[in-house]
C-alpha cells in the first residue's frame, strides 16, 4: 500500500522505493556485492514481518569469454 516503502541498501549506499515496478542496479564493482532490502512503514521504521530485512551478497567476475 501506499503507507509502505523499501529501504534499498546496495554496498552500504540506501536508496528508497516508493514504486511497485522492476529495477536494475547498475554500475556495480566487480568482486563481492551485498544488497539488503527492509519493508519500512510510512515513518521509516522497520516493519517487524517475517524475512525482513532480507539480504544477498553475490560476486561478480568478468567474462572469460571477452
């Protein structure tokens, strides 16, 4: 609903989401990448649900084909 956002933290940088539609991170360093996504209410504080805050660190490499 509208009272809901998403704090979007990408490599420690936050970013807020207000709107319900796809996004693409770009410009991310090669090597080890964390995002975390946190449901937060409509005054910023963490909404207590199950799997939030929820997180993934993955690695990018270059392509051995290039």
């Amino acid at each position: 609903g509208n009272d809901y956002k998403v704090k979007a933290e990408i490599n420690g940088e936050e970013h807020l989401i207000d709107t319900w539609q796809p996004y693409y991170i770009e410009g991310l360093p090669m090597g080890k990448n964390t995002v975390t996504l946190t449901l937060v209410d409509g005054t910023g504080k963490k909404v207590d649900a199950p799997l939030n805050p929820v997180s993934r660190t993955f690695t990018l490499v270059a392509d051995p084909a290039e």
